[in-house]
C-alpha cells in the first residue's frame, strides 16, 4: 500500500543537532548552487581536505540544493552519508533531513539517540556533548505514514522505514510525515532533499547530561538554567 500524500505546513519545525560541526563556506556563500562542483574541483586542488568537509555533493542535484547563511545544516545530512549512520528514513546511501513539530519532540528523539551512541561508546557519566536547535518553516507535500504504517515505526527495527523510503524517493517523493516513535502525540518529518525544508534559523544552545544509563538533564547554554529529564 502507498501512502497518501498531504500537505504539511509548519512555521517552525525543530531539528537538533550537534555543535561541533563548522558550517561549509561553500554552501554558506551566495554562489549559484549550480558552480558548486566547479568550485570544489578548484578548491581541492590546493585544499585536499576540502572534500572530507563537504562530503558527497553529487548526491544532490543543483537544482535541490540550497544555499546562503545556515545552509550547512541542511545539507550536510545529504552530503555525509554512510551506511554506519543509517536512519529510520535513511540506509546510509542517501540522506535524510528530520526535524519535529516543537521543541519537545526534537529533543526527546535526540536525546534516545544520543543515549544510545553514549552506552554505545561506554562513555563516562557528565557534561559530555552541546547541540544546537535549527527551526525552520516546512510546507511540502509529503507521503503520510500516520496511519496504517505502524511497521515503519518500530523502536528499533529500521528495516521496513528505510525500505519503503527508498521506494518513494526512487518515486520523486519529497519526504514523509509520521508520529513521533520517542514522544507520543508529536509529529515528525523525514525530507529527501534539501529544498524541502530550506534554510533553518538557529534557535537555543543546549548541554545535555549523560548520567551513564540515560541522559537526565538539559542545560540551555543561553540562560545556565538546568533543566531535569523526566
């Protein structure tokens, strides 16, 4: 069966990620998206490790690219792929940009991934990491997968999500709307391209506390305030 499609419109969908990524001048820049790869195989010729920091551009057509301030955090999810980082929408050899309908959803499927990468990695309980929260808006017609997709949204198993993504983009979908799997009631999104979501605005600078079991406490690095995790 293939989901139906409809229109998601958002004013602020919220994505979190890590801060420790730099933005890419390259897609910073005003430049016309189409010179990009000219750009590039200019620029790697005298910077080698140009291309470790921009990643797999040929993945994304020039005319699904965005650019400008805050692009990075847009491209990047299609540009650095690996199989190593598969997702529910995303089996590594193409990207995936997700973000929630409010800051609560973003945070609670951030903070169940970056638990798991922390018990994962045997890491000492503390201060360990900072985010930062993206929001942007989204009005794209999307393939709609709350209702009747309940096997795309197994906690653990992405098998089923990633094969029916494949499948829809392969189709020209544009990305899919489905519940939150981390905090009942929320809804999220998985774009396939870029231009789905444009060009997010930087919202709060977050700390999240690794208690060696879960992640038990916020700290919003604007204010200091440091909120507990129920």
């Amino acid at each position: 069966m293939s989901p139906p499609l409809t229109r998601v419109t958002w004013a602020a969908a919220h994505r979190i990620i890590r801060s420790r990524f730099p933005p890419i001048n390259l897609f910073e820049d005003i430049a016309d998206p189409a010179d990009w790869d000219a750009l590039a195989t200019a620029e790697i010729k005298t910077n080698p490790r140009f291309m470790e920091s921009l990643g797999r551009l040929d993945l994304v057509p020039p005319e699904r690219r965005v650019n400008g301030p805050g692009a990075s955090y847009v491209m990047a999810p299609f540009t650095h792929v690996s199989e190593d980082s598969a997702s529910r929408f995303a089996d590594g050899t193409f990207g995936a940009y997700y973000a929630g309908d409010s800051f609560e959803v973003s945070l609670a499927e951030t903070m169940h991934h970056h638990a798991r990468f922390m018990a994962a990695t045997d890491e000492a309980p503390g201060w360990a990491s900072d985010f930062r929260e993206l929001v942007g808006a989204v009005d794209a017609q999307l393939h709609d997968l709350r209702e009747g997709f309940a096997q795309c949204l197994d906690p653990n198993d992405y098998a089923p999500g990633q094969a029916l993504a494949r499948e829809l983009r392969d189709a020209g979908s544009d990305g899919v709307v489905y519940p939150s799997v981390r905090q009942p009631g929320g809804q999220c999104i998985a774009a396939f391209w870029p231009d789905v979501v444009g060009v997010p605005t930087q919202g709060r600078h977050l700390s999240y506390h690794w208690d060696g079991k879960r992640v038990d406490q916020i700290q919003d690095l604007a204010t200091g305030k440091v909120f507990a995790v129920t």
